[in-house]
C-alpha cells in the first residue's frame, strides 16, 4: 500500500508517504496533495475490489464446486454492463455526451446507479429462478446464458452507436481505480465491509457446502436458502465494484486459488480473510504496474489484472494438477 501511495507519474519516498500519513509535516507540500487527494482513494478502492472479488469468487466456486466459477459468472456483471450502455449507448447521444461529460465519466453518479440498477435486475431474474431450480450445474449454465443474453444486447446497441457513444462505454469497460470520489468511495466501503462480513457468517454453509448436498442436506442445512443467501452477497459484492469501477476480471478466479495453494486448507473460517488479504495486495500490485511508475502514463487496470491473473490460474494448475480435488 505504501508503495502504490509512493509511485507513479511523481516519485514520492516511502519515508515521506509514511509522515503524510501520519499527519507530520513534509518538505513539498505538493506531495502531501497527491498522496492525500489523489492517491490515497484510489488505494484504498484497490484494496475493496481486491477484498470485494476475492471474496465473492471463493463462494461461487464453493457454491458451484467448479474451479473456473468467478463473481461474473451469474451474470451481474454483465447486468450492470447492460446498465451503463442503457445510459451511454440508448439514450439520446446529445443528452448521453453532455451528461456524463459533466459529471465525469469514472467518478459519474449517472453511472454507479444505471449499473446497480442493471446488476440488481438480473439478480431478481436468477433469484426467481434459483427458486425453481435445485441444481447448482443448472444454474451455472443459466447464469452464463443470462450473461450471453445482456451481452448480446449491449453488442446490438453498440452496432447502432455513433464512434463518440462507443468511445464512452470503452473507457468505462476498462475499468478504473481512480474516478471513485470520497462520497462514493464512503458508500463503496460500507457496501463491500457488510458483504465481506456476511460472507464470513456464511463460513460454515460454504464449509457445509464442501462434502456435497446430500450431506449438508443431512446435517440440517436448507439448500435453497443457503444458496439464495450466497447468490445475493455475492451478486451485491460484484454488482457493487462493477457500478464504481467498471468490470474488472481475473482477480475473484485466481485469488481463491493463491490462497488455497498458500495455506493447503479448505477450511472457510480462513479462506475467507485470508482472500480479502491476497486479493487486496493482488489488486495493489496491479494497480502499482498499471500507473506505469515514472510516466505519465496509466493502463487499464482491467488488462493487468488479466495479465496478471491468467498466469497464476495456469502455475497453480500446474502445481496442483488435480485442482478439482480442492472442491
């Protein structure tokens, strides 16, 4: 954290970042600016979106029992997807440029709103039926055809769209770390805390979940319940981090993994905080390589995280071999 604070386009010392920090004084009160202003809420959102996916891809693949299950793969990110392109792409492209210019395309709460609209219809659409569903291989498939289907939409609008429309939704399927204001970053925090903490009071469900159905069933554990309860948090976590930073892939995959092969258990009670650790410093790594340090250049971070987390998927099936043996 301290070295994502102290690199980028302006090198600031580490020791200098720690006093800012802190509240002491500094020689350049330029710095002090940077670190406070700028860098410090994009940091700390790294840190929610790292903890927020991380999380929110080890109750998928518990729930799912499938190694490549992530937080998209219900399709709420594709929902909220579907959201930003009813703002940028449908609507009127005068109102559409002027609106969204104003208010500034990242940081836009234009467009945190149509997203969590979009995540939270498609969320009702596969609670309604889960309800009528019982197996968890179904709903995997239905989850990635609801996906396919706001997908293709988003494709006929961007058929119909002027360069300049299209130009706006690209940028925003990038993602970024940095137009999360401090209003938005107060709201993402409480989003992503409550969620964090309500999947560790589902520890012993997913853990439940581990030895299969039948026997979770037996042991007293209502199915549908627990699944509509690990379907929602997570759908919030990732219909959350979607609306303020766009959609950002690869890192609620790999991190479960990461962790997994770290501590050798399966064991919930620890996943859990240990995928809000690694997938916090997972996404402050990738946010440190995307500012590019020493340029003014920034990448997006949703390419470095793709970067970043195919290869770890790939050494930790290598390493592991059997990765289903895991679930």
């Amino acid at each position: 954290m301290l070295l994502d604070l102290g690199l980028g386009s302006v090198r600031i010392p580490i020791a200098d970042v720690a006093k800012i920090l802190v509240g002491g004084a500094v020689n350049n009160e330029a710095w002090q600016a940077i670190v406070l202003k700028i860098r410090l809420p994009r940091t700390i959102t790294a840190v929610l979106v790292g903890a927020a996916l991380s999380v929110g891809g080890l109750q998928m693949q518990t729930l799912f029992r499938n190694p490549l299950a992530g937080p998209s793969v219900l399709g709420i990110t594709a929902g909220a997807s579907l959201g930003v392109a009813a703002v940028m792409l449908a609507a009127g492209s005068a109102i559409t440029a002027f609106t969204i210019r104003s208010l500034g395309i990242g940081g836009s709460w234009l467009i945190v709103i149509a997203a969590s609209i979009g995540a939270a219809l498609v969320l009702l659409a596969i609670l309604a039926i889960s309800y009528r569903i019982r197996d968890n291989v179904v709903m995997l498939i239905v989850g990635i055809m609801v996906a396919n289907i706001t997908i293709a939409i988003v494709s006929i609008w961007q058929f119909f769209s002027n360069p300049e429309q299209m130009q706006e939704y690209i940028l925003w399927t990038f993602g970024s770390l940095g137009g999360v204001t401090t209003s938005q970053l107060q709201v993402l925090g409480l989003i992503v805390s409550l969620g964090v903490l309500m999947t560790f009071a589902l520890s012993k469900t997913l853990n439940a979940l581990l030895l299969g159905e039948d026997y979770a069933q037996s042991m007293g554990l209502n199915i549908r319940k627990s699944r509509f309860a690990i379907i929602g948090v997570t759908s919030i976590l990732a219909g959350a981090i979607t609306g303020f930073c766009g959609p950002i892939g690869f890192v609620g995959i790999a991190v479960p993994h990461l962790t997994r092969s770290f501590l050798n258990t399966s064991d919930h009670r620890i996943l859990i905080p240990s995928c809000v650790l690694v997938g916090a410093i997972l996404m402050l790594v990738c946010d440190i390589i995307s500012q590019v340090p020493g340029s003014n250049t920034v990448l997006p971070v949703n390419a470095i995280t793709a970067m970043i987390g195919s290869p770890i998927v790939i050494w930790i099936i290598v390493k592991r071999r059997n990765l289903k043996a895991s679930f």
